[in-house]
C-alpha cells in the first residue's frame, strides 16, 4: 500500500474518530435535556480500485421509533383529558359535600322533613315553625351555593379551552416554523437533530391537549393531522384553531386546516380539550340538570303536599304562579273535584264552592251544580262565590280572595275523586298555596294534550343543538311553529319530529301523559340545546323551551329561582299545617290552629314517591326525595371516583410510554461511556497509524543521497 493511502486512511479514521467523539460528548450533555432523541454516527468504509481506502461518516442521525412516538403521544392525549376530567369533578364532588356527613348538602332536607315532624307535635307555636323556615333556607342557599360552584366549572373549562386553544395556535407555528429550518438545514448538508428534538418536545406538548397522528416525511419535516385527519401542519403551513363559547348551546371548536381558508369543526379526538369539552358540554351541564331535578322536585313534592293544607287563619288572598298556559285550555284539562272555603277568621266556613271538571258543574253550600264550560270557568267560578269573594285570571296566573277582610280562603280536593290535570291537584296545579315560590316556569308538567291547541304564534322558530355524549356538535336545526291550519300540539310535534326541518333524523320529541314534553335522541348519550328560542305562547307568554324546559340549558336554571313564599318567610304562622275539614255545613269550623294533620302530610312527604325525568346519565326513575339524594350522590361519587381511576391508569400508561420511548431514544450513560472509550482507542489507532506512516516516509527520505 502507499503511503500516502496509508495516510488518508489513517487521517479519515482520525476524522471519524472525532465525529463519534463529539456526538457521544453531545448524548452525554444532553442526558436529562427534554425531547432529546440520543445521535449516532453511520460510517462506512472508502473503497478505490476495489481497495480499502478508510472510512467516511456518511450521517450522524437521531435515534428514534415512529411507533413508540405514537404511542407516546397517544398516552399523553390520554393523561391529559383524564387528568382535567378527574381535577373538575374532584372540585364539583366537593361542592356537594360528603354525603356521609348529616349537615352535606344533599343530606339538609332530613333536616327539614324532621322540623314538620316536630311542627306536628305542636302545631300552635312558631319556634318549630321557625326553626322549619331558617332550615329550608338554609338549604336554599346551600342550592345558590353549590349550583355556583357548577357554573363556575363550566365558566373555568371555557377559559381553560381558551387558553389551551391559543397554546396550541403558538406550537402549531413553532412546529411549522421549524420545518422551514429542518428542510433547510438537511438539503444543504447541515445537521438538524437540534431542531428535531425542538420540535419533537413541541409535537408532544400539543399531543397533550389533543390527539395528534404524526408522519415524517423524507427531508426530515413532520406532517401533523388531527384524530380524523384534520390537516394541522403541513410544511411551513400551520392551521388555526378557535373556540366559540354559547350561554345556552354548547361551545364549539373549529379549525381552518393548513392552506384553507374556511372553518370546520375541530375533531381533537383525546387530550385536555377533548376532556374539557365534554365537561363544559355535557358533563357539568348534567351534573347542573341532576341538581336542578333534585331541588325542581322537592320543590313541587313540598308544594304539592303544602297546597293540600291550609294555614289557621287562612289568608284573604291566594295567588298563584304563572302557569304559562290560558285558563280556558287548562280549564278544559282538568278533571275530578275541588272545594273552595271561604272561612271566617274563627275557622267557621262561610261559603263553599264544588268545582267538578268532569261535569262539568259547580255546586254553593251542597247545592245542585250549575253548569260551566272551559270558557265559562272563571265567570261560573264568581257567580258562584258571589259577594264573598272574587277570582281572576291575568297572565297565566289565578287568584281567588275573599271579600271580608276578616275573612280567608282555602281549597281542598275532594278525598274520592280529587282533582287532577298534569298529575296535579287544583291549587297545586295553579301555586294557590305554594310554599316554595320561583319566578320562572319550574314545573313542566303542562297537562297539555295532543289535541290542545299548541298556542304559539305561527311562524315564530326555535333552533335546536344535537351534539355527541362526548359534547361534540352534531347539527344545528331551526323549526318553526306550524302555521295557524295546524293548530294543535300534535302538530307542533310533527314539525319538531320532522326528518327535514326538524330534528328527527337524531331523535323524537313526545308529550307524556302529564304534558311534560320530553326528547328521546336515536343515539344514547346524545344532548340537545337550544341556540335561539323567538316563539310566544300567546300576548307575552312563555316559549316552547320555557314552557316545557326543552334543553338542558333551561332545566338547569331552575335550581337557584327558589325562595320561600314571602309572607310566609315573614311570618311562620303562615305557614299551612292544617287541613280544611271537609264536607261541613256553613257555620261550622273546618280550620283549627291546633290542627297537626298538614305538618304530619308535610313530614311524610320525604318519602313519598315523586316522578323524576331523566337528567345527565340518571335515567327517569320514581322514588322519594331523600332516595333520590342518595343516587344523586352516590352517581357523583361513581362519576369522581372514575374519573380518579382513569386519571392514575393513564398516567400509568403514560410513564411506561414515555420509559420505552427513552429505552430506545434516550442516552444511556454506561452505553455511551463504552461508546467514549472505543472511539478514543479507534482515534489513538488512527493516530499511530499516522505517526507509522509519518516515520515511514522520513525513512525513505533519509535513504536519498
């Protein structure tokens, strides 16, 4: 061999030698840097003439695994929609308190059901009476209280998709912007591991807000897409997400795809903003429908029980609640009987007046009954009553009051045929004696049948919001109220439940045998809102969704509209735990003060069985108040404590992810400190070899003369 290919074989071995030792050096200073991927040097011998010639460094690459940076990036999506889901729940467990604790939230009614027992022992004084009233508002502002908390979250999961939204906006372009230089760098000869590992810490700080699918292309870049293909980077391009929160429909993720230009909906598959979306869109918003059913219906159970019963005195007045509905169609729904008293201020019954919706007929004292029509009630309703009393009807709401002031009114239905329209009594049915009073519509038992005319103004639309269990929108639909020739709640049915321009293609709405309007969707889990409601039932009257609580939105409001009767928290004598004793002959006393018999009514009422409607991932169920606590509970503390299990699996999975991906691509400092010390002795070779051929060569120059 000549020397001088013994020289460029030792010198491109000393060359090599020196590349190795830089990048195992580079490994070992970066051992604990983050999204480093450990380098190598590929090498390969010189051939000339068939010869062996040295060596040559052909790459000095990054180690990595396509696979395992999947993985990864699919375990840290996970971790980081379990992590959100697990953090909100734990503050929204803790809201309602520890229903294993006598004085937690949902465990307050117990306390109010045990006050009316002790009324009933003695009915005649006010301490029961009080302690009963600073009870039940107390549990009234524990509602504000924990129903405040829950809009809270939901107010926090919008500003934490906000932010995420921009975060993920500014490493969509850093990861766009190192492209531009990993393909420089790479097509002029250049070394652009530094900027892959940049970039391959940015691909997985996005991977936890999102479900990103990640592919490398030949000159280095990466293409990153979204869970269903979503264009998000594209070379040097980037998309750009955006986030639309709605007060009633659901918040919306949109995103304008890499070299387009107009919006579609966001699929972020996992991640903190998947989890985030589906706590703003349907875990909370289930979590606020459950509370708002809890406190809806212990509401109408206290009330129903209350307007059974009278106060001693009865009041001069009753005034109900704006029912929403005219008092001809409710008139004409109602069946069975009820009384009207009016009594004097002894408890002696002046007047009484047998209303009989089955007649239908009103009867004064025991007299024959007069008959009425649904449009005749209230005239029928006054003759009747004559000059001791009057009633009106404005607004949806009815009044009846006696004329003396001395004198009161009270209503009781008849014991064999009671009353009944919606499943309610008369004076339930109207709020006549309510304890419990809201200013919205809060019990959507409407008693409406198919064949009523529906009310609202032809025309006039409402726009529906189909969106997945997970909270994604679906569709959004506008229907309008059919036109004045189809009249009837079949026929606003048939508009709501059409395939084209309704929501039928997701679902069916249906009025149940009390009027209650409720929607069933095709998919389990989906949820409908209500973007826009511009429909009156008649002059200033409720909406569609206001009259029935159609969205979540609106059932959900209810929860904080209570408050005890004003005259009755002003004064607790006013409070009605006594019966009107029925049937009597004028003169008689049908009030007593001593009277237990409505207190005892009111006590019982904890476990009496009450219809609640299907709300969040609670299925309809009939059961009591205080059972109906306990599952609500004890859904929160299975929904946290799942939560809490998928939070640790995930982040399980996510430290054995991440420990195999570092297996392969992280630095191994026994592994390279080996690597230190061959390529050390390799440099050492080729430096002797170059001394070797160094004494060669002044050999053979001193050989010359």
């Amino acid at each position: 061999m000549a020397l001088n290919s013994i020289m460029a074989s030792a010198l491109s071995g000393l060359q090599t030698a020196q590349t190795s030792l830089t990048t195992v050096s580079n490994n070992i200073t970066n051992v604990n840097t983050p999204g480093y991927a450990r380098e190598i040097v590929d090498q390969s011998p010189l051939v000339a003439g068939g010869v062996g010639d040295g060596v040559t460094v052909d790459d000095v690459r990054r180690v990595t695994s396509s696979y395992l940076e999947s993985a990864n990036y699919n375990a840290g999506s996970a971790a980081g929609s379990a992590g959100i889901i697990s953090n909100l729940l734990d503050q929204a467990q803790a809201a309602f308190g520890d229903p294993t604790q006598a004085g937690s939230y949902l465990n307050q009614l117990s306390s109010v059901f045990s006050d009316f027992t002790a009324a009933a022992n003695d009915p005649a004084s006010s301490l029961p009476r009080s302690q009963t009233l600073d009870d039940m508002t107390s549990f009234l502002d524990t509602t504000q209280t924990v129903a405040g908390t829950l809009s809270g979250l939901n107010t926090q999961a919008d500003g934490q998709i906000t932010s995420d939204v921009s975060q993920a906006n500014q490493l969509l372009s850093q990861i766009a912007a190192l492209n531009t230089q990993i393909q420089h760098s790479n097509g002029n000869g250049g070394n652009a591991s530094g900027s892959q590992d940049a970039q391959s810490q940015l691909l997985g700080q996005l991977s936890s807000l999102m479900q990103i699918n990640v592919n490398t292309q030949p000159d280095g870049t990466v293409v990153v897409r979204s869970s269903n293909g979503q264009l998000l980077t594209n070379g040097a391009q980037a998309a750009t997400l955006s986030y639309t929160p709605s007060v009633s429909g659901i918040g919306t993720l949109s995103v304008v795809t890499a070299g387009m230009t107009q919006p579609t909906t966001l699929q972020v598959g996992d991640g903190e903003l998947s989890g985030l979306i589906a706590l703003r869109n349907n875990i909370i918003p289930g979590l606020q429908q459950q509370l708002s059913g809890y406190v809806s219906q212990a509401a109408a159970t206290l009330n129903a029980a209350h307007n059974a019963n009278t106060a001693a005195p009865p009041p001069q007045t009753l005034t109900g609640r704006n029912t929403g509905l005219d008092l001809t169609t409710i008139a004409g729904d109602f069946t069975g009987k009820t009384n009207i008293a009016i009594v004097d201020s002894s408890g002696n019954l002046t007047k009484q007046v047998t209303v009989d919706f089955s007649g239908p007929s009103m009867s004064v004292n025991g007299g024959a009954g007069v008959a009425f029509t649904p449009s005749t009630f209230l005239t029928a309703l006054n003759t009747a009553l004559g000059a001791s009393g009057s009633a009106s009807f404005t607004n949806g709401v009815l009044s009846i009051g006696a004329s003396a002031a001395t004198s009161g009114v009270a209503i009781a239905d008849d014991p064999t045929t009671p009353s009944s329209d919606g499943g309610q009594g008369f004076s339930q049915f109207f709020g006549m004696n309510d304890l419990l009073t809201s200013s919205e519509i809060t019990n959507y038992n409407t008693g409406l049948k198919t064949t009523d005319a529906n009310g609202f103004a032809p025309g006039s639309t409402i726009t529906l919001q189909i969106a997945t269990s997970a909270g994604l929108p679906t569709n959004t639909i506008t229907v309008a109220v059919p036109a004045a020739g189809s009249p009837t709640m079949q026929d606003l049915l048939n508009s709501l439940n059409a395939p084209i321009g309704g929501v039928g293609n997701y679902g069916s709405f249906s009025l149940d045998a009390k009027g209650a309007m409720t929607f069933t969707p095709s998919t389990p889990g989906s949820t409908l809102s209500v973007v826009q409601d511009t429909t009156k039932r008649g002059v200033n009257g409720p909406s569609i969704s206001q009259l029935f609580g159609v969205g979540v939105t609106q059932q959900a409001s209810r929860a904080t509209t209570f408050q005890v009767r004003a005259d009755i928290d002003a004064n607790p004598m006013n409070l009605s735990l006594a019966k009107l004793d029925l049937p009597a002959t004028v003169g008689t006393s049908v009030v007593a003060l001593g009277d237990s018999s409505g207190a005892t009514a009111l006590a019982a009422a904890a476990n009496s069985a009450t219809t609640f409607a299907a709300a969040g991932d609670l299925p309809a169920m009939s059961t009591s108040i205080t059972q109906y606590a306990a599952r609500l509970g004890g859904d929160l503390g299975q929904k946290s404590s799942a939560a809490d299990t998928a939070k640790t699996s995930a982040t399980a999975v996510q430290t054995e992810a991440t420990t195999r991906m570092q297996s392969v691509e992280g630095v191994n400092l026994d592994e390279e400190l080996v690597n230190l010390t061959t390529f050390q002795q390799a440099y050492s070779a080729s430096a002797r070899l170059v001394q070797a051929a160094k004494d060669m060569t002044n050999t053979l120059l001193d050989m010359v003369p």
